[in-house]
C-alpha cells in the first residue's frame, strides 16, 4: 500500500525521474506532468497529497502554478524546487505558500525528508485545531468573567483568574 499520491509537475526529464525513481523507491505512489496544464488537471480529477512544482515550467512560473493549485485544493501540500540556494529568495517563496523548498541539484536524502517532514505536519492538524479550540475558548472565558468551559484543568485556571479580577474591583 502507497504511502502518500504525490504529484510532480516539472518539465526537466532527468529531474522528474530523479525524484519518481527515489519517492517510489521509498513506497510513495507518483505521478508526473511535464506541463502545468497536465498537473492542473491531475489535482482536478484525483485527490493528491503533495505536489512538487518546478520553479518554471515550460515558461509558467511555479508560482503561478501554486497559486492555481491552492484555489483547486487549499488542502493540498506543495513543495517548490528552485535552483537559487539564496536563503532570501528560499523564504519568500515559503511566505508565498509553499510548505517546503528544494534546492538543485537534489540531494536524495534531503529530498526524503523534506516530503515526509511536509506529510507529518499535514497529518496532525486535527490536533492543532482542537489545541486552537481550547486556546480561543480560554481568551474568550478571560474576556468574559463567568463563561463555562468543558475542560476540567482550563476551567480550574479560570475560575482562579476570574476570582483575581473580582476582587481587584
């Protein structure tokens, strides 16, 4: 069974086997599009993973491309390959959405961990919004002196934090 669906939009022959050979090699199932259009139509008609996008292909910015995947599939991963090993330029394409750069020539090892770091974040966000749940509802219980919450240890601090505010007035 296939560890993840990967898809690797990138024109550069030698890359996109470079990186199948390896994913696959690993237990991930790929599949790969030379163009962006292809790739495009491959995150409309199947559910994917992650997608690693070339910095250019075939003259269509690999920002561009990210930003039509995010409108097909918020949810989905993307990871940018680029040739510039500019820290700077690594960072603005982070902010720019990607949850990970790679650098040419691709460094198989890194490559691996930089894709199943991206998985591991992705699968654990369920627990994050939960955590995210319970933070809002403390913010709103200090906001508001009075306001029940369900967690029996949250309820404890703010029940004491409630008594504080009290007897300040």
């Amino acid at each position: 069974m296939a560890k993840a669906r990967i898809l690797i939009i990138e024109d550069v022959r030698q890359t996109v086997d470079e990186l199948r050979d390896h994913l696959e090699l690993y237990g991930y199932e790929t599949e790969v599009a030379l163009t962006a259009p292809v790739g495009v139509s491959v995150v409309e008609q199947r559910q994917m993973d992650l997608a690693v996008v070339g910095e250019n292909v075939h003259e269509i910015s690999g920002l561009d491309i990210l930003n039509k995947l995010r409108e097909l599939a918020p949810e989905l991963n993307i990871v940018l390959i680029t040739a510039q090993k500019s820290k700077r330029y690594q960072a603005s394409l982070l902010k720019s959405g990607a949850q990970g750069v790679l650098v040419q020539p691709l460094d198989k090892a890194e490559s691996l961990a930089l894709v199943e770091g991206v998985l591991k974040r992705s699968a654990k966000p369920a627990r994050k919004r939960k955590r995210a749940v319970r933070i809002k509802k403390k913010a709103k219980a200090k906001a508001r002196p009075g306001v029940k919450i369900k967690s029996s240890a949250s309820k404890k601090v703010t029940k004491k934090k409630v008594e504080k505010r009290v007897k300040k007035r």
